[in-house]
C-alpha cells in the first residue's frame, strides 16, 4: 500500500518540546495541551504565536526525537512492502531543516510533501495514498471522507469522539498492527 504519515507529533515528537519552549517564552508552565492550536492555550494570538515559531524554527524543528517506536515502524512497514509519502502541513521553506531532521535521526525520508497552508486532502489524492497515519483529528476527518482509512495516533489534544474510518492507535505498535489487519497481503 502507498501509505501516508504526517510527520509532527507522528514521527517527530515535537508536542513536548513545543510546549517546554513556549512556556519558557511565555513564562507560563501549562502541563499538556489540550487543543491542537496552542495560541488558545497560552492566550495569545495566532500572529504573536507565528512571529515566535519563525524566529526559532530551527531549534523547535531540531530539537525533537522521534516518536517512540516510529522510527521501528517506519522500518517494518518498508520492509512489508508498503511506500511512505510523508504529508506535513509545515512549509516548503521548512523542507532543508526537515530532511536534515530525518537524516540525523536515520529515518527513511525517500518523499516528504510540504502542504503549507494547502490541503492534505489534495495530496492525498494526487498521490493515491490508501492509509493515512495522523495525530490531528480534522485532518484525520478530511481524509477519512474521502474513503482513506486513517491511524489516529492518541495525543491530549485528540480527545474527541470519531467517526468511521478513523482507528484511534495508542503506539505505533498499534498502528503497525492496524494497517497489518487492513492488508493482510504483505504479512
Ligand atoms: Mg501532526
């Protein structure tokens, strides 16, 4: 299967460096978020929130390590015969700091999207993914719409109920073992 993996708070556990450094900026001492748009949480603007990822993106990028386990998954799914198209709402100009991740981290990376501020559905289709592996919930939403089975890594901000298609996943072990049941095929 070509499957599709976002890449934050998936493959790269940037959540809780985020919040380490935005409580540091903001001088606050939030324990978790519980909504994915953090400027919520910390009562601040999206603008304010923006300007500081820009003028610190290269540490809030470099900083984090992989999910546990992703790295292992990532691998096992290869090995199983599947393609990985990682669809990342960060930015094309992010891309240099984000293969740079991957390499140091020895994750495969052979194709990674920028969405930006565009759509992942759009990808999705254009790419003809057929499982889609995710943290935010109205992304899983959108693709799942669209008939794509979706793995919902569990996080904080992901707490509420979904709709069909959507198999909410508490590990990558999880998830390995959800898209092994969806394509009995490659085992
Ligand atoms: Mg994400």
């Amino acid at each position: 299967m070509r499957i599709g993996v976002d890449i934050d708070g998936v493959i790269s556990d940037s959540y809780p460096i985020w919040l380490q450094e935005l409580n540091r900026h903001y001088g606050k001492n939030i324990p978790f978020i519980d909504d994915y748009n953090m400027h919520v949480a910390f009562d601040v603007t999206t603008e304010d929130m923006n300007d500081f990822f820009e003028t610190n993106i290269e540490r809030l990028l470099m900083m984090p390590e992989p999910v546990p386990g992703a790295k292992e998954g990532i691998e096992t799914l290869l090995q199983e015969g599947h393609e990985i198209i990682y669809i990342t709402a960060r930015t094309p100009e992010q891309k240099d700091l984000t293969v740079r991740w991957f390499a140091l981290r020895e994750i495969h990376h052979k194709h990674v999207l920028f969405t930006g501020f565009g759509s992942k559905v759009d990808f999705v289709k254009e790419w003809g993914i057929e499982a889609f592996i995710e943290d935010y919930q109205v992304n899983a939403k959108l693709i799942a719409e669209c008939g794509v089975p979706v793995f919902l890594l569990n996080a904080s901000y992901n707490q509420e109920e979904l709709p069909p298609g959507i198999t909410r996943c508490h590990s990558w072990e999880e998830i390995i073992t959800g898209i092994q049941e969806l394509c009995p095929k490659n085992l």
